[in-house]
C-alpha cells in the first residue's frame, strides 16, 4: 500500500521566505502628533493666562473705560477694565474687570477698591499721575477668602487708619476751616493730619482730634502750645509786611500747627487721649523756642 503513494518532488532551487515585523513609525503620523501637542499646549497657556473676573460697583464712573483703564496694586498694573455698564436702578455703574491670574490672590473678601483722580482735598492734591497716564482703579487686598463681587469705595481709602502714633484731643471754641485730612505741623514739615471734629458734650468747645505719626510723637510734650494755623496772617515790621502762613495746604484746607518749649520747660511726653489747647496764633515767645528733641529712625510715611 506503501508502495502506491508518490513522493512529492522538493525543489530545492526556490528562495527561502523569511517574515519580519515593521518596527519602524510611520512617517504620516508625525505632522497630526505634532499639531495635537501644540493644540495642547495653546489650550494650556490660554487656561493659565486667563485672569480673574470680578464685578465693582460705582456710584460715578466717569473716565472709566472699558480695555483701557487698569487695575492698580502699589503701582502694578495688575487687571482691567473689561466693560462698565449702568446698573438696574440708574444710580451707579457696573464695572467688569479682569484680575491678573498671577494676582488673583487681590481678589479676597475684604478687598477695597477706588477710582484714583486729581483731587485737591484736605489731603492735599493728589492723584496728579492720573493727568497724563488716565484714572484707575486702586485695590488694597483683604485677607478673607475669595471673592468676586465688591462695592468700591466713593472716597480713597484711609491707609494710615492702622498706623501707630499719638492720638491727641485739641480743645477749640470755633473749628474754623479744619477738616478730617488737615495737616498738623511742626517747624512747617506736615507730622500728622486732623482725624475728625466734633461739638463737644457741653456744646460749649469743638472737639478736635489728631493724629500724630509715630516718628514724631517724640515732639509732642505737655506743655506744648498748639494753634490753628489755617488763613493767611499778615505780620507788619521795621522791614515792610511778611506773609505767615504754614503751607499753601493750609490755606486751601486748613491746618494745625504746634511747638515745645526749652528742654528745661517742655514736661513730660505727651500719651494718648492727652487734651490741648488749640489757640487762635501763636504767642512771639513760642516761635523762639528750640529744644532739641531727637526722633526715632522710622520711615516717614506722611508726605
């Protein structure tokens, strides 16, 4: 049975086929890889640099506009203003603004937020930058959690309300032009400013209250005279006539000015809620007095 079966002839003569594996890439998948990580990389840096949006509300908001005026933070520019829109009722204005994604930490429950223009106030003149760069919105940040949503404020905020100093009661029949943002003086160089005043519970004195800044409270001893150095006051001698007068400030917004006698004179330092006397002018003798008084190294911080 064997015998009948026919052998297959092998060629030996055909070529050996032998299979590999492509490991090589494509090529054609080069260019859809590189636009998917650079479409990537796009998304990221748009998600990344995309600020913060808060709403403000104003009741004025004259000269803020929209892509123009910035968001400023200790003279850093960090938003802007994205629209500005009235609000519901037509009594004040809407402002959208977009935070710096780098300072969206400003942005907390807290912040405070005001439109810096040139003003001449109690304060002085200020906000003279604003004539050639534009207005804009100043922010002091808070300290709470985040935020979107503020009401700014009408007036600048009062940054030396946490300072340290001297707190010291003035004693006056009339208040005359001195307002809360008046200078006080010594020797013509501005120490402190007027807080606020008030008739005083008798009806019979104005309450007028002070503040000293810390680095001059030194100045300040018990028998220091003080007097309202608002108005023009006009001095006769031997020589023709002499203008006295503390500053123009004093003029345009009122002022207090004070001196301390001889070293020998002057008494103890002055501690707060101290009473004074606020006089009319100064007495000549007061005007001769020169202690020498040192101060503390303390930065000034009122200009």
């Amino acid at each position: 049975m064997n015998e009948n079966k026919q052998s297959i002839p092998v060629n030996e003569d055909l070529p050996e086929v032998k299979v590999t594996k492509n490991s090589r890439f494509s090529l054609i998948w080069i260019i859809p890889l590189v636009s998917a990580v650079i479409g990537g990389l796009l998304v990221f840096q748009t998600i990344t640099q995309m600020g913060v949006p808060v709403t403000i509300t104003f009741k004025n908001g004259s000269d803020l506009v929209a892509g123009k005026t910035p968001v400023k933070f200790n003279g850093i520019e960090v938003g802007t203003i994205k629209t500005v829109t009235p609000n519901k009722n037509l009594n004040g204005v809407i402002v959208k603004v977009t935070i710096n994604r780098s300072a969206s930490h400003i942005a907390r429950k807290g912040s405070e937020f005001w439109v810096v223009r040139p003003e001449i106030g109690p304060r002085g003149i200020t906000g003279l930058d604003t004539i050639f760069s534009g207005q804009y919105i100043e922010v002091i940040p808070g300290k709470g959690e985040p935020e979107k949503k503020f009401t700014g404020l009408e007036t600048p905020l009062d940054e030396k309300r946490n300072e340290k100093g001297l707190h010291l009661l003035l004693k006056s029949e009339l208040r005359g032009s001195l307002h809360s943002g008046s200078a006080v003086y010594y020797r013509e160089i501005k120490v402190g400013e007027v807080e606020k005043s008030e008739l005083a519970s008798d009806s019979q004195f104005v309450n007028i209250y002070i503040f000293i800044n810390e680095k001059y409270a030194p100045l300040v001893h018990e028998n220091s005279k003080f007097w309202n150095a608002s108005g023009i006051g006009l001095k006769v001698g031997l020589f023709g006539a002499k203008v006295q007068t503390e500053s123009l400030q004093s003029i345009l917004a009122g002022g207090v000015a004070f001196v301390t006698p001889n070293n020998a004179h002057m008494g103890t330092l002055a501690k707060d809620g101290d009473i004074f006397e606020l006089n009319d002018k100064p007495d000549e003798m007061w005007l001769k007095w020169k202690p020498s008084i040192p101060i503390s190294d303390i930065p000034e911080s009122i200009n």
